[in-house]
C-alpha cells in the first residue's frame, strides 16, 4: 500500500492490514520530498523505529541536480536508528535490485524469515554502516 504522507486516513482503519515495514522515499531532488518525510515521522510511533522503518533516497545519479544535502538525509537516518538506501531508480538494474532489498527487508519485518527479527537485522546493518 502507498500513501503520499502520514497520518494515514482514518476511514478503513479496519480493514487496513497490519504495517510490517514503512519506506520513507526521499527524492534528493526535491525539498519538498524531504519536508513531507520529516513531517510524516511525527506520526509514527516509536515502536516502528526498532526494525521497521526504513529511508529509500533516488536520484543520487546526478549530484548536480540535488536540492538537499546529503548530510541531511544522513541525519534523518542516524536519528532514528533506520537504515538508508541509496538509489537510482532510472537506472533498471538498480531499480531491480533495490526492489529485491526492500522485498527481503519486508519479509524479515513481516517475521517470514526464521531466526531473524526486524531489531536483528537493522542491528546487524547498522554494525557495518558504523566501519
């Protein structure tokens, strides 16, 4: 399921199925992408933060078009203890391959992988972000 932004709408909370990982993208192009996403992050509780939370930044194919620091997305990152992808999603091989990632996150997130939690896995991703 997509949402633009959070809070997600009330209505149908009842038929909404359980959030095993939420993918915050972030366009390094756009400021607005990286204000909506810090804007949304108050609406998570901080449960979330333990494994199920992630940052998905595209277009860092072209520095010369960023309009947000990578510094800043880096922050976001380390302040909530959540892994961060970088990506070019106009690139199919790239695109692919992140799909796959986010797919095995999912899974680990969702409990489908035996002997791997969600606290695990980030843990153990953080551990080499940090050499």
């Amino acid at each position: 399921h997509l949402a633009t932004s959070l809070p997600l709408p009330s209505e149908g909370d009842h038929l909404r199925p359980r959030i095993d990982l939420i993918v915050f993208m972030i366009d390094i192009k756009s400021k607005y992408s990286l204000k909506n996403v810090e804007a949304s992050l108050a609406h998570v509780d901080a449960s979330f933060f333990l494994g199920k939370v992630c940052f998905l930044v595209t277009g860092v194919g072209r520095v010369n078009a960023c309009s947000i620091e990578t510094s800043a997305v880096c922050k976001l990152g380390e302040t909530y203890c959540s892994p961060m992808i970088f990506c070019e999603l106009e690139l199919e091989g790239i695109r692919v391959a992140t799909a796959q990632r986010l797919l095995r996150m999912l899974q680990i997130c969702a409990g489908q992988i035996p002997g791997v939690s969600a606290l695990s896995f980030v843990s153990l991703m953080r551990s080499c972000d940090d050499d």
